[in-house]
C-alpha cells in the first residue's frame, strides 16, 4: 500500500539488510513525510544513522521520535544511548535529566538517571539519586531496593537495614 507509513519502513528494513543503503534511506525518508506524527518512521532512520555514525542526524530524528511520543521513556534513553556511543556521557546525563523532569510519574523515565550513574559505577552520585528518588516515592519498591543495595554496598548497612525494614 503505497500510502502507508509501515510498508516503506519494512521495505527500508529488508534494503538495509541487502546493503542498499541509499534505497533504505529514502524509504524511510518516504516513510516519516506519509505520517509525520509517528515515531516508528524517525527512530528507524535514527537507526539507520546510527549505523552509518551519522551522529547529528541519528540526534535529530531521536528527538523527532520523542516529539512524536513525548511519553514514552524508550526514545528518551534511545537519545541518551546515542551520546554514550559518541563518548558524550555529559550529554547522555542531561538527557536522562529531561526525561526524569518530563515524565516524573513515569518510574520507567525516574530512575533513568540513577540507573546510568550505576552503571558508570558512579555510585555516590547514584546514592544521591535514589536517596531523593525513593523521599519523593517511598512506595516505589524498585526505588528502595535499588537504594537498600547501594547503601550495603557503601557500607551503610543500619541505613540499608531501616529501608529493608519499612518495606
């Protein structure tokens, strides 16, 4: 069907693994002009990019798949993973940083930034974060358990020990 969006990203799809690169590429261009409110169309041109380390272009069609999909937290991490491969954790940070501001009721997107400074091994700061993180949702028991873990792991166990016991 000419006029839908999906078939020419799977036609991009089956192209790119053919190694015609220049047909994917206006396919999916093809694609995101036929529905220019999806994500699907940008984040596999994002994709596409990414491939060929096109890193600004990757970043653009990031942030258009995130327009699109404002609450969806993937597209927010895709964009913060795009920076890690371009050894730009700053930038992947501050991404993080917007998508805990833009989907604060999100756990998904809240625990982004403490997730990522685990796993730089970043653990004072990640303390910091899960420390703020579980004050503002006790509740969240992913949130206490991940901050119970760092707390063992700095050694604070009474700490550790009054989060284990409240949940």
């Amino acid at each position: 069907d000419p006029r839908r969006a999906g078939s020419y990203v799977t036609l991009a799809l089956l192209q790119r693994k053919t190694g015609d690169a220049i047909s994917a590429e206006e396919n999916l261009k093809k694609a995101a002009s036929l529905d220019p409110k999806s994500s699907v169309a940008p984040i596999a041109l994002a994709g596409f990019y990414e491939t060929q380390k096109r890193w600004a272009d990757a970043e653009a069609e990031t942030r258009t798949a995130i327009s699109a999909e404002p609450s969806s937290p993937l597209f927010r991490a895709a964009l913060a993973r795009l920076y890690l491969e371009q050894n730009q954790p700053d930038k992947a940070e501050q991404a993080l940083r917007e998508a805990k501001a833009a989907l604060p009721d999100n756990p998904e997107a809240y625990r982004m930034l403490g997730d990522f400074y685990l796993s730089r091994g970043l653990l004072q700061k990640a303390a910091s974060e899960f420390a703020d993180l579980h004050r503002d949702r006790p509740k969240d028991l992913v949130v206490a358990q991940t901050y119970e873990q760092i707390l063992m792991a700095q050694g604070r166990l009474d700490e550790a020990a009054a989060i284990n016991e409240a949940n």
